[in-house]
C-alpha cells in the first residue's frame, strides 16, 4: 500500500465516522468508498450522487411523522417514484424549501448531480481521485452528517397545539421543556424565528382570553425554553422593547424562573418594572395584575432574588410590601392573598375569571397553610365571585373537596342555596 493510498483511505474513515444516521446509510457510503478505493471514480461519483438523494429522502421520512408539511414532500415523492418519474431536481427545490440545505448548498449538490449526470452518460467525463473523493464529501457534508430538520410549519403547529390544546403536556413544564429542548436542535432557522414570533403572539392571546388562563404556564415554559436554548433571540426578538411597551405576555415570558436566572440585569429588572410599576397617569389604587404577581413570585419563591436591589426598586409598587421584609417566608403567600381578594371582588368577571384560575393552581393544600384571617377573607372573596356568577367560579365550586379548609364547601353550600354563613 502506497502512502497516498493509505492517507485516502484515512480520509475515508474520517468521512464513514461523520455519518449521522450510520446502521441505514454506511451501505451506499460503502458502496461509493469502494469504487474509489478501487480507482472507479466515475462510478464513485454516481454513487456519491445516489448516497445524497437517498440522505435527502431518509430525512424527510425522518421529519414527517413531526412535521405535516414534510409529511406531504414524502407522499410527493412516492407519487412520482411510482410512476417512475425522476425526482432529483424536487428533492433538491424541497430540501432547500424546507431548510434542510442552504442556497450556496443547493448549487454545490446541484453541482455534484451533474457531474453525476456526465458520469453516467458516453460523454467523455473521466473524475480524477481527487474529485470523487470530492463528491463524497460533499454528500457528506451537506447531507449524510445532519440530522432531519424541522420546518416552519412544524413550529406553527406546535404553537397551535400548545395555546388551545388543555391535554398538552398538562400541567408538567418540566416534560414541556424536554419535548421543545429535543426538537429545538431540529429547527431550521426560519422555523426557531417562526417559532419565537407566534409564542409571543399565542402567549398574549392566551393571557387575553379567560377560558385558556389554564394554558399560560404552557406558553411561558414553550417560549422561554427556546430562550434559555438560544440566548441570542431575546434581542432578536426586540425582548426589550415588548417590555418597555408593557407587553404581558413578555414579561410572564421573561419571569419564569428558570428564564429570568439567565437574565442581564437590565433586562431583568426591565421584566420586573413592566408589570410592578404603576404606568404613568395610573390611578391612586392601580395594582399588578394578578397573573403578574403569580410569575413574580414564582422567580423569587423558585430562585430566591430577595435581596436589596429589587426591594429597594420595586417593593414601594406593591401597596403592603413596604410594611414587610422580603425574607419572611409568608410575603409571597400574603402578596397573593391579597391580589386575589381585590381581584375576586372586582365585580369584573375577566378579572375575576382570572383569579380563580390562579386560586386552582394555588390549591387548598396553600389555602390551608395560611392564616385564619386571610383564609375567612379569601373565602369571602370568592363567594362574591360567586354570586356575579363567574363562570370559572362555578367552575371550581364543583371541585372543591376535602382537600380545602371547611369554610370553603361551606360558602360553596351558601352562596349555591341561599343565605347563610358566610366564611
């Protein structure tokens, strides 16, 4: 064996070990690493040529059973395999439509089937070492080392899923955040844009709608996960500037906890500011929206940010917190006490919707834990919500159970039959 044959077939090796789908494609691999190993280079070419083609197609059956749009790319293609139609320019225009290659990669595997073509046909072509070697690489490089992509659409659908569907991984953030973290790798550009766009917007929409304040932790964990991912898109995403304009679905993003710990400062305390401090012209009683303090509290019960600096800015726009300090353990527990009541006696059936939405996921293990006092004045609370016949009220009143303190059945008993005790 010669030295130059010995530094190819290192070179080829190099090329076997970067395959990413091995057990299915090292056949073809193998096939045109043979017919350059044994000086065939213009067959090494065509395979060369058939081992992409082939990549190509595996990874769009790989997406389809994600993606719907790829799904119909496959169905395409075996439409036209069955009639024996070539396929080679549509699985070229579809792998660049759906971002599997980029366009300077289009022309270099459009470049790799034309030599292909000339190999293949009496046209005189004769590929030295060095470009079957090249060829291989190439279908290497820009196909057989990637993994199957994800397009726009699978993003839009997932967002779809995740801002109407109640069953979506409910109530479990943590598997939420593993199914978009494994997806997220997938994603061609255009989709993790897509993705971050139609988050924010389902995000506001959900916050928006009383009949899906059950879905708001779901868009909060789907979002901030593609920002703890992918750092990068909070300025892409002009975060700041959503902020600065009050968007609450941007700051609900921004505070959840494992999100607002991989914050800058500035950020950070622009994500505390857009829903603690009162806008300008805001009325004397003006306080957070309870959606708001729920996330607030969940970054500083989850991460413990109690210090100094965010109550010296922050504390003076909460009507009670200057009378606290941030360290007891029940100021949280007190904060949503007390923006529940206000919030259940609105008399506005939005806000009270809301509430009990919160009070759910609060659950009467919490009720229990709190003092009498504030127990009686929640109960009450809820009752006058109750009354104003809010539909998440009713809605709770039916699950209500054994697991809450007494008084709660107790006024659900009263306000549903007529008067009676009351708290």
């Amino acid at each position: 064996m010669t030295n130059g044959e010995f530094k190819d077939s290192a070179k080829i090796e190099d090329l076997r070990a970067r395959l990413q789908y091995p057990d299915e494609e090292s056949a073809l691999f193998d096939e045109a690493a043979g017919c350059i190993e044994a000086g065939l280079h213009r067959a090494a070419v065509i395979m060369a040529w058939v081992a992409a083609a082939e990549g190509i197609k595996s990874r769009f059956r790989r997406a389809a059973a994600k993606d719907s749009a790829i799904a119909d790319v496959v169905k395409d293609i075996k439409t036209r395999e069955e009639v024996n139609e070539s396929i080679d320019t549509l699985l070229l225009d579809k792998a660049g439509a759906h971002g599997l290659i980029n366009k300077d990669e289009k022309e270099r595997l459009n470049f790799l089937r034309s030599r292909r073509n000339k190999s293949g046909h009496p046209t005189g072509a004769a590929p030295t070492l060095i470009e079957a070697l090249a060829a291989l690489e190439t279908a290497v490089d820009l196909v057989l080392s990637r993994p199957e992509r994800l397009s726009k659409s699978y993003a839009e659908d997932l967002v779809k899923r995740a801002s109407t569907d109640l069953t979506f991984f409910p109530h479990d953030p943590v598997a939420l955040r593993h199914h978009v973290a494994a997806r997220l790798a997938l994603f061609t550009e255009e989709a993790v844009t897509c993705l971050v766009k139609r988050a924010l917007d389902a995000t506001a929409a959900v916050v928006g709608d009383p009949d899906r304040q059950g879905l708001v932790g779901t868009m909060t964990a789907l979002a901030s996960t593609v920002f703890i991912k992918q750092p990068q898109r909070l300025s892409e995403a002009a975060m700041s500037d959503h902020l600065t304009k009050r968007n609450t679905a941007a700051a609900l993003i921004c505070l959840d906890p494992d999100l607002f710990a991989t914050l800058d400062d500035d950020l950070a305390r622009q994500a505390l500011a857009s829903v603690l401090k009162p806008p300008n012209g805001s009325a004397a009683n003006w306080q957070p929206r309870l959606i708001a303090l729920a996330a607030v509290g969940a970054v500083l019960t989850a991460r413990g940010y109690v210090d100094n600096k965010y109550k010296n800015e922050y504390g003076e726009y909460i009507g009670f917190l200057h009378k606290l300090s941030w360290n007891e353990a029940q100021s949280y527990d007190i904060l949503m006490a007390d923006g529940l009541c206000i919030e259940l006696e609105s008399h506005d059936t939005g806000r009270q919707n809301e509430a009990v939405v919160e009070l759910s996921k609060l659950s009467g293990a919490w009720m229990k834990s709190l003092d009498d006092v504030v127990q009686v004045r929640i109960a009450a609370a809820f009752g006058v919500a109750m009354a104003d016949d809010s539909g998440k009220a009713l809605w709770l009143a039916r699950r209500i159970d054994h697991s809450w303190p007494p008084r709660f059945p107790r006024i659900v008993e009263a306000v549903s039959h007529g008067p009676g005790e009351t708290a």
